[in-house]
C-alpha cells in the first residue's frame, strides 16, 4: 500500500489536491491557535519536543487501534495527501515562468525572491533558481515521501511538524529583531534583541497567533530545531541526492558527492543543491530565467520516478508492505 499510496498521491496531487483543505500548513496554523488559547507560559525544550510529537503519537495510536489493513491504509493515503506538496510555491513557480516569457525581470526577482532564492549582501543571487527549486522539492516531497516509506504516516507527520516548526520560528525571530531594531539600539544580536523588544512590537506579537507561539516557546529553541531538521534531512538528502547521479552525469558529480555526502555537518539544501547542479550540468550562457529551471524540475521528476522505482523493488522483494 505504500507504494501504491505514493504513486496516487503524485499522479493526483497538482491536479485534484489543490484546496485548502489538502495544505499541511492549515493545520500546522491551527495547531498553533490551539495551542495559544490553552497555554500562556513558557516552554521547556521538553514541552517544546512534547509539543511537536503529540500529533504523531496520537496518529500512531489511533492506527494501533484499528484492526482493518484497508482503514489504516486510508488514513494513510490522506496524511501523505495532506503533507505532501506546497500549493502556495507551485503558484509562484507559474507566476515567475510567465514573468519570465514577457521578459518582466524585476518581476523575476520578486518571485525568485518569494521562492527563497539565497542572495548575498549585496542582493546578488548565491545559488541559481533551479537549484533553489531543487531543494524545494526535496522540502516538501522528497523528505515526506522519504519518512513516510521508513515510518509510514507518523513519519510524516513528524517531518511536516518539525519542518514548520523550524521555519515558523526561523521566521518569526527575524522579524522580533526587525522590531526590536526600531528601538533605541541597533545591530543587535538575535538573543539581545529578544530581550530588548519594545512595548509596540510586544503588543504586534501578542496579537499575531503565528508570532505569539514563536516568541512564547519556538524562538528560544530554534536552533534546537534547526538541529532536529537537519538530522531528519541528513540520510535522504545524501540518498535523494545520490540518485540525481545516478539518472544524470554520474562522473561529474560522483567527486562532489563523497566530498560532502559523510559530512554531518554539511546541510541537506547544500548537498542537494550541489548534487544536483553537478547531475544536470547547465552552460553558463544557458543559465537564463527558463532554461535553467525547467532543466531541474525535469531532474527532480526523473528523480521522484526513480525513487518509486526503489520502492517497487523493495515492496517487490518483501522489505515494505
């Protein structure tokens, strides 16, 4: 059922999955107006781990409970539904690749921008669009699909929950410090400007549900969670990776590859990101706002397709049911 689970998911998502109702960050948001409404203090680490794997156990619990295969297999094609994929990014993708057919590229940046494109200092672009799009994928597909074969349901919801977590409190302790920053001190650290926020910028995180629970109990752990991101994402980045050689330049990339894949420290974005702008080599005067893109997007297709194929395999020789 796994594998069949998968390759519905994936035929149907962008065609019939499209409403709200089908985004995990729907609930991931409610989840967090929950939680402000019953809880008004600060976290420990521990409440904070708490927090993040009650859903998960509950799921696990509720399909302990239940002595049918087909229902369980039902409750797990709809959360893989619900965690796979980003609707939002899909639309913005479009919105850049029309930008880019009428030759509008401040509109470009903009979008570019909006897809989480890393620049420099200076603005200028420390990575092509098509590996940013690269990680995208591997964020919201690659590392459900992945956790999902190893854990079934709960895997997934464990990596959409700590993934959100992560990036709403990554989110929302830049802007505390933007606000801090309009007091009377500037350059402030990031520990610094969560202990020198004014009353204004109190009062905005109060009223904002999302930047209450980051401010309240996230933001002090966001490293901590950085860290339970990076661990999830370690092993399928290195594996997801890995097959963008194995469908691509397989020589060109392979050096590249045993450079970082051992490196604990190296980050799942840089080694897919890397991997993969080495598995579909693009020419430098081909690297323009289509091109480029489009040649990754194909990539990450190819790669999904092989990563199903794996699964078939494994399903095929008793290793997954």
């Amino acid at each position: 059922m796994t594998l069949i689970s998968l390759i519905i998911i994936l035929t149907i998502e962008r065609l019939a999955l499209r409403g709200r109702a089908w985004q995990a960050h729907r609930y991931f948001t409610r989840y967090v107006n929950l939680t402000k409404r019953y809880s008004g203090h600060q976290f420990s680490l521990w409440g904070v781990l708490l927090w993040l794997f009650t859903p998960v156990i509950l799921l696990a619990c509720a399909m302990m409970l239940f002595d049918s295969q087909l229902l369980e297999a039902l409750i797990a094609f709809f959360v893989l539904a619900i965690c796979v994929g980003c609707r939002n990014l899909r639309k913005v993708y479009k919105e850049y690749l029309n930008a880019a057919n009428r030759n509008d590229m401040q509109a470009c940046l903009r979008y570019a921008a909006a897809l989480g494109q890393r620049t420099n200092a200076e603005g200028e672009a420390t990575e092509t669009l098509g590996q940013t799009l690269v990680w995208l994928n591997f964020k919201y597909y690659c590392g459900v699909m992945f956790w999902f074969v190893v854990l079934g349901a709960p895997g997934a919801v464990l990596y959409v929950m700590v993934r959100e977590a992560h990036d709403m409190s990554k989110a929302n302790s830049e802007e505390v410090i933007a606000c801090a920053s309009l007091s009377d001190k500037h350059k402030l650290d990031r520990q610094a400007a969560l202990d020198d926020i004014d009353d204004e910028a109190l009062e905005h995180i109060e009223k904002s549900p999302k930047a209450y629970l980051c401010y309240n109990f996230l933001s002090p752990y966001t490293a901590k969670l950085g860290m339970f991101i990076h661990i999830l994402d370690w092993l399928p980045a290195r594996l997801f990776s890995f097959g963008y050689l194995i469908i691509g330049n397989f020589s060109r990339g392979t050096g590249r590859w045993l450079d970082i894949a051992l490196d604990m420290k190296v980050s799942a974005r840089t080694v897919v990101a890397d991997i993969a702008i080495e598995a579909e080599k693009v020419e430098a005067e081909q690297i323009h706002c289509t091109l480029e893109p489009v040649c990754m997007v194909k990539l990450v297709k190819r790669n999904l397709l092989f990563f199903l194929a794996v699964v078939a395999l494994a399903t095929l020789f008793g290793e997954l049911s």
